[in-house]
C-alpha cells in the first residue's frame, strides 16, 4: 500500500494532462462550428394585456383572454444547440386583472412528450417542464419561479442574490392546469398578487424569463437567452410590460394546523413498551405590510412531516452538519445568506447563520438518562422579509425555544427531572442594498442568542450569550464577467468561566495546545472575541477561461456555533483555480471541463497547516453519459487537530482520487457510479465505492435506491489523553492512538407514488451496519511528528481486562500503570419514516406521518452485512405516528 501511495501521485496528474489534451481535441470540431446567436445584454420585451375576463384555468386555450394577448413565440437554446431556434414551436401569452398575472403556454412538438407525475417540489427531471421566473421587484437579483409539467405537477422556488438554484420550500398558493393532445401540450397558470412582491407604481415593468424543456432532447430553451459564455440569472431576465394599476391583493394570509401524535418505545424486538399520546395545535400566519414586505410568523410550529436525517458514525472531533428541512427555516431562507460569492474547494462562506441551531437537540448531559426531548420545542418564531422603499432588502427572524428537562433514575432508582436545555431566545438581522442595477450589493447582519441560565448550575457550562455583526459587499462589472466580493465579521460569547474556558478548549480552536506560541489559554475568562474576513474574486464569465482566487482568516478566538456554524478557526488561507470549459459538442464529447485548484494555509502560529492540489475532469458523451475525476494531493504538512489539544503532529503525505460515472439522464432508469479513495504513506486508507439507481418506468412512480460500501483503515485513530508527569517529551500527557479497521454498509432508499399531483406518498428508510476494530493502543512519541510505539510490543506492558486494557507504560518504571478502553464498536441502525401528502384545496394540506428510528449495538465479532442486516430488528424501536390539518385562510 505505502509503495502503492508514493508511485500514484505522479502516476495520477501524469495521466490526467494527457487525457485533458486528448479531450481538447476530441472536441475540437466545435471551433469551427457556426457561432451562437448572442442576444445578451439585447431586450428581450414581453407585454401583458389586461383580461376583461379572467381565463378558467383548465389548460385548455379557449378563453378570450388569450386570443387578445399578443403571442411570444421567440425562444433559443441553450442546450444541446446554443443559440439555435427552439425545435418545437412555442407559444406563451400573458394577461392579468385586478388579483392575478395569467400565463398560458401552447407546446407544439411532433413527438410524444415525456411526462411523469409526482409530488409538487419533485426534483426529477426526467420530464417536459415549463418555466415562469418573474423578477417583480424588478431588482436584478429576486425572481418568483413557476413551473409546471404536462401532467400538472407543480414547483415554485425564489432566487435570491447571484443563485442560479431557488428555494423549492417556498409554497406559494397558485394554480395550474395542463391538458395533452396529438399537437403537444398546453398549460395555463394563475399567479395572484398577493403571492408577489413589488413596489408601487401605477405602471410596473417586471423581470420576465421563460423557458421550455423539451427532455427526450435535453434541450433547454430560453425567452430572454444568454450564451454559456455569459453571466445568466435574474439579471439576465427580459422586461415584461403592460402592467397598469395592480395592487398586492389581500394583505393577510392564516394557516392553522392541528396536530395528533402517538408516539411508541418498544422493547427488543416488540413494539411493547411506554406510549405517549398527545393533540397540539399551531398557526402560521403571512401579513403583507406593504406591497413588498411580508411579516410572517409562526406559533408552536410542527415539523413532524420533515424528512429524518441519515444516520452517520463520526469518530473526528467535528460536529456533522445537517440539512436543513423544515419548511419555516427553508422557504426565505435566501433572504438571509451572508458573505459574497466564496470560492475554491476548501473555501467556507461566513456561515453566521445555520437555523439547525434553533430548536437543537437538548445540549447538557444526563446520566441513567430515561427520557431526554431529542430537540428543544420552538414556542414561537418571527420572520420579515422584503424591500423597502428606498431599496433595502431586510430579513429579520426573532425565535424562541423553551426550557427542555429530562427523566433520568437516581442512585435510589427513584425517577428525577433535570433541565438539559435552558430556555433560549434567537435574533438574526440581515440587510443589504443593490446599487447600479444590481451589479453591486453591500449589507450587513447581526445575530444574538441569549440563554436563560439563572437558577440552574447544571447549565453553568453553556454560553450566557453570544452576539455576532459583519459586513459584506459585492462588486460585479465587465458585463457582469468579473466579480469580487468578501465579508468581514466579528464575533463575542460570554457565560462563565466554566463556560468561556470550555470554548477555548473545544475542537475549534484548542487554545490549550502545549507548544503553542501566540495562543493563550486563561481559565479566568468569562468573554472571548474573534474575527473572520474574506475576499475573493472570480471570473464567472468567458468563452473558455474562468479563474478564482481568494483570501481568508479567521482569528483563534472566532466562534460563531451558538447561532452559525464553524469547524475551525484560527486559519489563514489563500488560493487560486481556474476552470477551462468547452461548451460546444465536438465529435464524441458534448461538452467538457478541467478545473485546477492550488490552496495553502497557516494558523496564527505561522504553521502550514493546510496544503494541496486538486484537478479535475469532466467529461459529458454526446448520449450524456457522463465521466468525472479528480486527484487531491497533500504534501507533508503540520497537524494541529490530530491529538485533540495536545501538541503539534506532522501528517504523512496524502492523496485522493474520485471517479463518478453518470448514465443518460433521459432514460427510465439510470444511475451513477463512484469510487473514492484517499491515502497516506504511513499505510491509512479509505475507500468508498456507492451506486445511486434510479427506476421511473412508470409514470406514477420513482424508486431510488444507493447502497453504499465504506472500507476505513487507519494508521493512527485518536482514543484519549492520559495525565502523566513522567511524559516530558509531550508535556506531561500520554496521547494514546490505535490502528482502526472499520466497515460500514448502508443502503438509501426512496420511494414516491403519486396518485394525483395533489395526493403522494413518500416513503424512506437508511438501513446501515457499521463494525469498527481497534487494535492495541500506542502512544504518540513526538512534537511535530508522526512516530508512535504499541504498548506490548514496542513499549511498556499491556494487559487486556474485558473490555478494556491496563498498560503499565514503562514496565514497572515510575510511571503509573492506567486503563484504556477498548472503542471496537458494532452499530445497527434503521431510519426511515412514511407520509402521506394531500393538498385538498390550495395551501391546505392533510398529512399523515410515519417515522421508525431502531438502533442496535450489540457486538458483532467481525464485519456481517447479513448478520448486520438481519438482526437490525432486534433493536430498540422508536415509532411514532403523526396526523397533521392545516387549512389556509386568506380573509
């Protein structure tokens, strides 16, 4: 293996600029191929008529409105032939009244379409699609997106800022209507006002982008086109016209809900055991102050209808982030992105806000722990989210979680209650300002939490407060091709000296660290202050060449995770890539791209902590198979994370491979196939090998399906650190490792039925079996070195005691024996839940959920994914049944 590590890095980049060069010119006929047409930056205008009655919305075309609104019949491909004509005809009109903007599109095509249904948001796009983005705002940078396929599924997203991707959590209440015929297919769409934000004016102009996806071709064409070579998006949109003495509509939207809960703890193998039952209520009310900002609040949310998180086994010192999937959090979230456009691939964005952190898992430990409340309830929460009048754009969230105690058994066996999360209040407030039509932007944030912690010592070890403010800014010109952008942010927590000194600890920062020269740990310390800055700029735009370099720091006292969330800090970063792209199909490749990227970091001790270069390739068949690679190869460099406080280590050379192919995405099944591997010379590797299939050979149903393999060896994984004074060489500590054999298998799967657009079903489930291995521990031997010896064998004596091991590490010598436990762990984990969705009128919904968590962790002697599997039933069971109403009032 180490043989195999030194010879592949040479190897691997030896390989890849060949196989760069041999894609240059399979896709060289595209330099003589005609050029695209370039409408970019040319006004692409659209008028709207007012109707004098409003269309039924039942996809047929028939309405007089329609035979008075003028026709747009003009749209271009992007993809596969850029700047050709659509190669189906393509009309769409648009009309309006005094509550809504009506659109009706006629798709021609002269061959069957592709459609499929599934639930409103699917993300499949193994289907025919229209598309409605409307800039009301008129601003550049906010677009309200519509979609719909042939079979009447609905998507509605917002894009915010320069995202070329929307927020599909936002739901909007809107109506469709599609019909098919021997011709094509026909759409027509209601939007109300009230569902739009803009400012007032008798007569509006309106950002408008339309586009059609013809699927059998993956073929994408646009209304207001932009070439690849070009800077798309809401600033790319055209102008849509004709819209005279509209207003916002009803001001006041409300969705109450109710909500019944059973929920089930059973036994080994049973679904006996304790039940709750319990009924609650809640409402979500939108009021629209004025025609372009919306109050929206929540009381007593419930977000049992939320998909689980996948279960993972992490042995590092960082904590897992999590996507967000509760629909409060996600819909607007946009409003509240913060840093600029971050680029490279170790490159992290400010992340001062990270909404998992509202309604966390209860974060102070019980002992014997009988009943413990997975996450803190959220009592109540505030969101403002709009433009004001001068221009601002403002999003302000004010939530809090109450107080959350816990069932434990005393040493009398008697049960006993004891807070394990303080009451707790959020604020986040975020703004900023477009200037020179939205080519620059500057804005602020600011975030506070504060806790509750009077009266209750258990909670002396968690933060009293912790505030943040930055600054950010965006700077756009060439046409948009060229951006710059960064952000500057400060940072203070205050709390106790138990507190504050627990932060100086953690694994962020480590100011503990032996041999540290410019750290200081003080045990005294009730506040602790940082900062993080970045810059970078890009060139997003060009025909083949982009590039991409960035400046970062993060000083050690930064901390951010009691709202935001932050691995590190103490890092100074900075870096360059450049992409080179072909974008026009050549004799065999349609289009392809390499990308290179070179990173190096020092902390504040001037240590080089982080070092590497990374290309890759990407290569796109004519059939759309689809080829990725990259190489990521990391000299030696300092480690001052490997032993979790203690002093400097130096990692060993590392390198790392990935190898993706993806099938053609238009056909019923398909699916992709990955490789990882990553190494060292002192003998670790990981490898993982996954598959994602993906059956729609129905038009009701899809099933995914993604087992995946991980085979993890380790040279030296941390177990504990052991206080000996007779340890010079490190400070008086013995830093204990020991080689790791780790095996896991998981499989996830997705099942979706649809019986109508508005009626699914949802079903998932994360079976996973890991089985990890420690051998003997051994003892790290050297500051700013990788050297260790294995207690028994190299040095000192080593007794193993059930399941642990008593090492006396000199042999008798002055040092006291002590005991280490022995990790070797077996985890059988089965997640999944089951809904049940109904929309039986518009914005009202009827959920019926189903969630199971089951974990086992019996002992397994060895690495069994049938032993694994089937035994994952013996398992303690939490099941939990939920119905949930919620009926939209708009009065």
């Amino acid at each position: 293996m180490q043989q195999l590590g030194r010879a592949f890095p040479a190897a691997a980049l030896a390989a890849l600029l060949p196989l760069t060069s041999w894609a240059q010119a399979a896709a060289g006929s595209s330099s003589t191929a005609p050029r695209p047409a370039d409408r970019a930056g040319a006004a692409a205008v659209a008028a709207a008529v007012r109707a004098g009655t409003p269309p039924v919305i039942d996809g047929k075309l028939d309405d007089a409105a329609w035979a008075a609104a003028p026709a747009i019949d003009t749209f271009t491909q992007r993809d596969p032939q850029e700047g050709m004509p659509v190669s189906e005809r393509t009309e769409v009109r648009i009309a309006y009244d005094a509550e809504a903007v009506y659109i009706a599109g006629r798709f021609f095509d002269r061959s069957p379409i592709t459609t499929r249904l599934g639930r409103r948001d699917m993300a499949t796009s193994s289907s025919d699609w229209f598309s409605i983005g409307i800039d009301s705002f008129y601003d550049r940078r906010t677009a309200f997106v519509f979609e719909v396929n042939p079979s009447g599924v609905r998507r509605d997203s917002i894009i915010a800022g320069r995202s070329d991707t929307g927020d599909l959590a936002w739901d909007a209440v809107w109506d469709a209507a599609t019909s098919i015929d021997e011709n094509g297919w026909t759409a027509e769409i209601r939007v109300p006002f009230s569902q739009l934000g803009f400012a007032p004016a008798e007569e509006q102009t309106w950002g408008l982008q339309l586009a059609r996806i013809i699927n059998r071709r993956q073929e994408e064409a646009w209304f207001a086109f932009t070439p690849k070579s070009g800077q798309a998006g809401v600033p790319a949109y055209g102008d849509l016209t004709g819209l005279r003495g509209v207003e916002p509509g009803r001001r006041l939207e409300l969705l109450p809900y109710a909500v019944g809960t059973s929920r089930r703890a059973g036994a080994p193998g049973a679904l006996a055991g304790d039940r709750e039952l319990a009924m609650n209520a809640g409402l979500d009310s939108r009021y629209r102050l004025t025609s372009n900002l919306t109050l929206t609040a929540t009381a007593n949310p419930d977000f049992g209808q939320v998909e689980v998180d996948p279960a993972v086994i992490n042995l590092s010192a960082f904590e897992t982030r999590y996507q967000e999937r509760r629909p409060f959090f996600v819909e607007g979230a946009n409003a509240f992105k913060f840093g600029g456009a971050v680029g490279g691939p170790s490159a992290e964005a400010a992340g001062v806000l990270y909404s998992r952190r509202l309604g966390r898992a209860p974060q102070l430990p019980l002992a014997n722990a009988a009943d413990v409340p997975d996450t803190a309830t959220i009592l109540g929460a505030v969101k403002l989210s709009g433009k004001t009048a001068s221009g601002w754009n403002v999003g302000l969230l004010e939530a809090v979680t109450g107080s959350e105690f816990g069932e434990y058994r005393d040493g009398n066996g008697l049960s006993q209650r004891a807070m394990v999360e303080p009451r707790t209040n959020y604020f986040i407030g975020r703004t900023s300002r477009d200037l020179r039509r939205g080519q620059s932007n500057i804005g602020g944030i600011v975030t506070a939490a504060n806790r509750d912690l009077a009266g209750d010592p258990r909670a002396d070890g968690l933060r009293a407060e912790a505030y943040t403010a930055g600054l950010d800014f965006i700077h756009e010109w060439a046409n948009r091709s060229w951006v710059v952008s960064g952000f500057l942010v400060g940072s203070h927590v205050g709390g106790s000296d138990a507190a504050i000194g627990a932060t100086q600890r953690s694994s962020t920062r480590y100011l503990q660290r032996p041999d540290a020269k410019r750290l200081t740990y003080d045990a005294t310390r009730t506040s602790l202050n940082g900062v993080a800055a970045s810059v970078n700029m890009r060139k997003t735009a060009g025909l083949h060449w982009t590039t991409d370099s960035w400046l970062q720091t993060m000083s050690p006292g930064y901390e951010i995770n009691d709202v935001g969330f932050q691995q590190r800090a103490d890092r100074r970063a900075f870096g360059q890539g450049v992409t080179y792209s072909e974008r026009r199909p050549g004799r065999i490749w349609r289009d392809w791209r390499s990308t290179t990227y070179v990173n190096r970091a020092k902390n504040f001790d001037g240590n080089v902590i982080d070092y590497f270069y990374w290309t890759s390739l990407t290569l796109t068949h004519l059939s759309y198979w689809q080829l990725t690679t990259s190489y990521w190869y990391e000299p030696k460099r300092t480690d001052d994370r490997l032993t979790r406080g203690g002093p400097l280590a130096m990692r060993p050379t590392t390198w790392r491979y990935n190898a993706s192919l993806r099938s053609d995405p238009r056909k019923a099944i398909t699916g992709t196939a990955a490789f990882a591997l990553v190494a060292d010379y002192a003998g670790s590797d990981n490898r993982t090998t996954s598959l994602s299939l993906d059956v729609r050979t129905s038009p009701r149903w899809n099933l995914s399906f993604g087992p995946e393999l991980v085979q993890n060896r380790q040279h030296a994984q941390y177990v504990t650190a052991i206080r000996d004074p007779e340890m010079v060489s490190t400070f008086g500590t013995r830093y204990i490792f020991a080689p790791l054999d780790q095996r896991q298998f998981s499989i996830i799967t997705r099942l979706n039925y649809t019986f109508t657009p508005n009626l699914t079903l949802e079903i998932y489930a994360q079976p996973l079996v890991s089985h990890g291995d420690y051998g003997l521990p051994k003892e790290f031997q050297s500051p700013s070195g990788y050297s260790f010896k294995t207690y028994g064998e190299d040095v000192g004596t080593i007794v193993r005691d059930g399941g642990r091991y008593v090492v006396d590490p000199d042999a008798g010598g002055p040092a006291a024996p002590f005991t280490v436990a022995d990790r070797t762990f077996t985890t059988r984990s089965l997640r999944g839940n089951a809904v049940l969705r109904w929309e039986y009128r518009p914005g009202s919904t009827l959920y019926l959920v189903w969630q199971q968590d089951r974990l086992n962790e019996a002992a397994m002697s060895d690495f069994s994914v049938g032993r694994g599997f089937g035994s994952l039933f013996d398992g303690r069971a939490n099941n939990v049944v939920v119905l949930k109403w919620s009926y939209w009032l708009n009065p």
